[in-house]
C-alpha cells in the first residue's frame, strides 16, 4: 500500500476519532435536560363581547394574562388553557425540547460528516 494511502487512512480514522469524541460529549448533553414538552406556550389579552365593557374603552383594558398551550396531535392543533403557575412550568419543559432538538440535531450533523469521510475513503 503507497504512503500517501496509508497517510490518507490515518487521516480519515483520526477525523473520525475527533467525530466520536464530540457525538459522546454531545450524548452526555442529553442527561442534563428535564422534562420535554412539544409545543408553544402563547400569553394572551383578550376582549369579550360586552359592548360595555373595559376592553372596548379607549384606551382599552384587555382581559387577561390568559395562557395557552398550542400542539400538533395526529395532525390536528389541539390547545390548552393553562394557569400562570402551569404556563411557568410548562415553558421550562418547552426550552428543554428545543435544547434536545438541537442537540438531536447537532447529532445528527456529526454522522453525516462521518458518513462523507467514510465515502471518501
């Protein structure tokens, strides 16, 4: 086998080391995440349908803050009214799924630059 091969080689699994490395420590990421929880969380203020009403004054005053949990189930949008204490706790849960997708992702980006270093091989 020339030099320039064996080099090349050498190159390939010392790259692919360095991948392994940063997939584990990416991995090890993982366990310090909390609950996950799919979703958006939304505050909302709202006005009623009383023609009277505070919210139809100008400068109106809205009724709320008012608290949703928006997500997709088998394709359908499906919300939920929470209280401020349940949105609070929910929102750290809906970082922690967008920390995991990332982290997914980051993953995911690591494999394929293996799999281009093993083709090129």
């Amino acid at each position: 086998m020339p030099s320039s091969t064996r080099t090349r080689i050498a190159s390939v699994y010392a790259s692919l080391q360095r991948l392994q490395q940063r997939h584990r420590a990416r991995l090890a990421q993982l366990g310090g995440i909390g609950l996950v929880l799919r979703g958006t969380i939304a505050q909302r203020m709202n006005r009623c349908g009383n023609p009277t009403c505070r919210c139809k004054a100008d400068p109106p005053q809205l009724h709320g803050p008012y608290y949703r949990w928006t997500r997709k189930v088998a394709g359908k949008t499906v919300t939920a009214v929470l209280t401020p204490d349940q949105a609070a706790r929910c929102q750290d849960w809906s970082r922690n799924m967008r920390k995991l997708d990332r982290i997914v992702r980051q993953v995911q980006t690591l494999g394929l630059r293996a799999a281009a270093l093993v083709r090129r091989r």
